[in-house]
C-alpha cells in the first residue's frame, strides 16, 4: 500500500470517533470564554494542550482563580496515561526520524491510540506504513478539534453574561465518566475515590481540592487494578 492508502484507512478508522469529538470540542471552546478566557486564550490553550479533559480541568481551575502551579499540575497528572501510551508505541518508532516522532507525540491521543496499536497487532509492517497510518487517525481528531474549539469560543463569547456556561465542564465530565467508570472495579473506585476526595476538598486553598481528587483516584484505581489483576482500559475518554 501506498502512504496515502495507509493514511486513507486511518482516516477511515477514526472517522466514527471524530462525530463524538466535535460536541466535546465545542463546550471545551464555549467554557473557556465562560470561565474568563479571551477567544484568542481560549484557542491558543486548545493548540499547546490538546487534551480534552486535561483542558476542562483547567478551565474549570482558572475559572476558580486557581493557583498556577495546581492547574499546571492537574493538567500532567491527567495526562499522564500518555506517557503509558508512549512505551507502548515507541518499539513501532524506534527507527523513525527525530522530528516525526515529535509530531506523532504531540498528536497523541486515546482514539489515535487505541486504533494504531489494534492495526499493528494485525500485522502492519515498516515504520513508514504505520507512521502513516497513525497520522491518518491522530490528524484529523487534532484539526476538527481545534476548529470546533474555535467555534465554540467564538460562540460562546455571544452567550449573554447571565448563562453560566461554567456548568458546561462538570456536566461534560460527567458524561466522560459514567460510561468510562462502569468498565471495571478499577475505574468505579478511581471514580468513586477520585470525586469523593475532590468533594470533600472543595474548600482546600487554590483549588486544590481537585489536584488531590485526581491522585487519590489514581491511585486507588491503580491498588485495585494490580490487587484483582485487571488491566486498566487503553482506550479512555480523552
């Protein structure tokens, strides 16, 4: 197959993912602007971050007037599953250009993720197929999210003052995590430990209360996975 078909049938793989992503998209936009951001913040933020639930956090943290140092933290320690996704994909890379595997590592994603790793277990060969490949599913989630983020800034700066937008981002969340708790006892007690803390939290000083919400979920999901010997979901709400 030609690059172009490799890139082809990525796209064709994550096209189904890229209909869930532009609402998520659009509220992540909207919510910036709700939460004190100016359009141009809120599309710069989309750009340099590019992950969806690290990016409401953080909306919902600068929202709050929280500290920078916990938003910047909040961000890492829910994108750190990405650094898991990165072991996984580097032996595929390992000869691949310094510059490419910048840019895969930039565009990685859960989707892009989960639809790479399925189609080189079915036996794509040569780093360049599945370079392609992996471009024709993780580029696309980058640009419909990046232009249905500007719109929902652009729109969401039209939204009269008296809207609270901000509800946007604990009911997106909310939709995130249901269906992503309910796969194992490990996602139940990341959830149920998680939200619990960060509740319970919620007067700590510079909104700190989330930041603790998130290693204590993590790390219960993570005692619970290795004491039952479940493997924690690969593919997860971004």
């Amino acid at each position: 197959m030609s690059r172009r078909e490799d890139f082809r049938a990525g796209l064709a793989a994550t096209a189904p993912v890229m209909v869930g992503v532009v609402p998520f998209a659009l509220v992540a936009g909207a919510a910036a602007v709700g939460a004190g951001l100016s359009v141009l913040q809120a599309v710069a933020l989309s750009t340099v971050v590019f992950a969806g639930a690290s990016q409401l956090a953080m909306i919902e943290l600068l929202g709050g007037d929280g500290a920078l140092l916990v938003v910047v933290g909040t961000a890492l320690i829910i994108n750190s599953r990405l650094v898991m996704y990165s072991a996984s994909l580097a032996p595929h890379f390992i000869e691949e250009d310094s510059r490419w595997r910048a840019l895969i590592a930039y565009i990685l994603t859960d989707q892009a993720f989960a639809l790479a790793v399925t189609r080189y277990a079915e036996g794509m060969e040569g780093v360049t197929r599945k370079r392609w490949y992996f471009l024709g599913t993780a580029a696309p989630l980058w640009g419909i999210w990046q232009v249905c983020t500007a719109v929902g800034a652009v729109a969401g700066a039209q939204v009269p003052a008296w809207l609270p937008l901000r509800f946007a981002v604990p009911l997106t969340f909310l939709a995130l995590l249901v269906p992503a708790a309910a796969q194992n006892r490990a996602t139940v007690t990341a959830a149920v430990v998680g939200g619990g803390v960060a509740t319970a939290g919620v007067a700590l000083p510079f909104n700190l209360g989330l930041l603790a919400g998130a290693l204590a979920g993590v790390a219960a999901g993570t005692l619970v996975a290795v004491w039952a010997g479940v493997d924690t979901p690969a593919e997860v709400p971004e």
